[in-house]
C-alpha cells in the first residue's frame, strides 16, 4: 500500500476549523490565544458550536461532535481543520461520520492523543494522510519552543516533503534492533490503539512503520497492551517501530519493574526499532504526518520522510 492522499498544504488567508472532538477545553482563555497564532500565520480560524461544549467529560454530545466533523470537511470555504484538545470521546462518534464526506473533501486534518482514533479512522476509511501535532489550545502552546513550532508550522503548510528528522538538542534516540525500514507510517497513542482493537476501526500495521506513544501509563500496562497488539500479529507484520515519548510512564515501584525499553527487548521483534523520538506528550515535540512514507537507517541513524 502506498502513502495516503496528502491534503493541499493550507496557505494565506485560508478559513480553518476549531473543533473539540473528545473532551471539553477546561481552560477556555486558551481558545483566544490559539485563535490569535492561526491568525498570525495568516491563517482565518473560525470556532464550531463543540469548542466551548461540555456535557461531562466530552464536548458536547456525540451527534454534536460528529456534525461539526461531518460540517467541517463538507464545507468548501474551510481548508483545513485543527483539533484543539484530546481527553476521551473521539472513538464514541467514529460511527457517525461521514467517510465519503471525507474522502471528497480531502483537508489538512490535525491533533493527538485521543484523536489518535480519528487518524487512524481517517487514514484507513477515507485514504487521508493526517498530522500528529500538538493541539493548539493546549497548556504552553503559545509560549512553545522554536523546535515544536518548526515542525508544526512544516506540516501546515507542505513543507515537511522530503526531509530527515531530527531530535531536538539535548535529546537522544537509538535503535533498540538494527536494521533498515522504509513503509507508510501509522499510529499514535498506544492506549487509544489498543482500545480499537476487535473494532472495524482497528489499526492496520501490515508492511507500515508504526509510531507508538503515551503518557501516565506504568511500565506494566505498557507491556500488557504491547502484549495485546503482539497477540493480535499487530506487530508481526510491521516494518519498523519508532518509539516515542512516553511521559510519567515511570514505575511506582522501580526496584520491581521493567523499564519500557527492557519490555520491548522482551518481544525480541525481527525489526528496526527506534525508541526515544521527541513526539508525544511532550515538549519539545515532533509533528508528523500519518500516512506518509518514512524511511529508517541504521547506518546514517536518520529518520527520513518521504511525503511527495
């Protein structure tokens, strides 16, 4: 399978979405200073009836979410669409969207963490290559470091074609399996991964690079939803692995505890594996494009996207 269909790169004076498709935004000032960057990207960032919703711990009610979704890719004038929290809640409305919507409509299409189910939805359902980037109304974002904001604004406007990736200065990746792969990356939260499986929405890795991440989880449950995908052949047919951040995933009890490169040395994988990319719930933080083609090289220790 080749690289998904790459939305047009967005450009000035562009109309873009605001949606919160899982939970709530708890701090709803971020919203104005979100609305303020786009806009001095000369971008026209336009807010749906979901960004200020609550109804518990999601934001809005799922046909409230779904529409906005479903609104966002049917109209012409908006050219691209930025999620601006995670939390839960994306998975409840992948039911409800319109997939041949999306299809017809192809649009840049960015976000994280729980939205890690509309990537993998979007990427699969409606062949569209989407971004794994910050969110925009997030704690820090308007304050964010030159590295994060590189990236992220490389992947706005079609300037991540064709280049190597690098970590930022300070922080370090190694391949925990040498070898070399090239495949269509896919993934996202490791959690929210493992919850689609048995779902028509679950992920399919076969001869992909697989981008893994997570945040709060004890080395345990990392092993055991690695073991979950393991069992499932997710990571039989993979063509690599690349690891990335995976914040407060410390043990309570490190004297009885693996550590997460320790747990996935255990799986002893055939593969290449990369563990250690600053991308995640983190910061400074990579944007990466879901459904590119991306290349590993033990050799030159590079990471290359290909997207053309």
């Amino acid at each position: 399978m080749g690289q998904l269909h790459k939305p047009a790169p967005l450009a000035f004076g562009d109309k873009v979405a605001l949606i919160a498709p899982s939970g709530p935004l708890l701090h709803p000032e971020r919203l104005d200073s979100a609305v303020e960057y786009l806009k001095s990207l000369g971008l026209e960032p336009v807010c749906d009836t979901s960004t200020l919703a609550r109804y518990g711990y999601l934001a809005g009610r799922d046909h409230l979410r779904a529409h906005n979704i479903n609104q966002a890719f049917a109209d012409k004038d908006v050219k691209g669409i930025f999620c601006i929290r995670g939390g839960y809640g994306a998975a409840r409305i992948l039911d409800a969207i319109d997939y041949d919507n999306v299809r017809k409509n192809p649009k840049f299409f960015c976000g994280y963490s729980d939205i890690t189910a509309l990537h993998i939805a979007f990427n699969q359902q409606a062949n569209l290559m989407t971004f794994h980037t910050p969110m925009v109304c997030e704690a820090g974002f308007c304050d964010a470091d030159a590295y994060t904001l590189e990236y992220f604004n490389k992947c706005i406007f079609g300037k991540i074609d064709d280049i190597y990736i690098e970590n930022p200065n300070g922080f370090t990746w190694e391949f925990l399996v040498e070898g070399n792969a090239e495949g269509v990356l896919c993934g996202g939260n490791l959690s929210v991964i493992t919850s689609l499986m048995g779902t028509p929405y679950e992920i399919d890795t076969k001869g992909k690079v697989l981008f893994l991440e997570d945040i709060g989880e004890e080395p345990y449950r990392i092993d055991r939803m690695l073991t979950q995908l393991h069992l499932a052949d997710k990571l039989k047919y993979v063509a690599g692995i690349i690891f990335g951040d995976f914040a407060d995933c410390c043990a309570k009890d490190e004297k009885n505890s693996l550590t997460i490169q320790e747990i996935i040395s255990n799986f002893e994988l055939k593969i290449p594996i990369v563990y250690g990319i600053s991308c995640g719930h983190c910061a400074p933080t990579l944007s990466l494009p879901l459904g590119a083609m991306v290349k590993l090289c033990f050799a030159t220790k590079t990471l290359r996207i290909c997207v053309q």
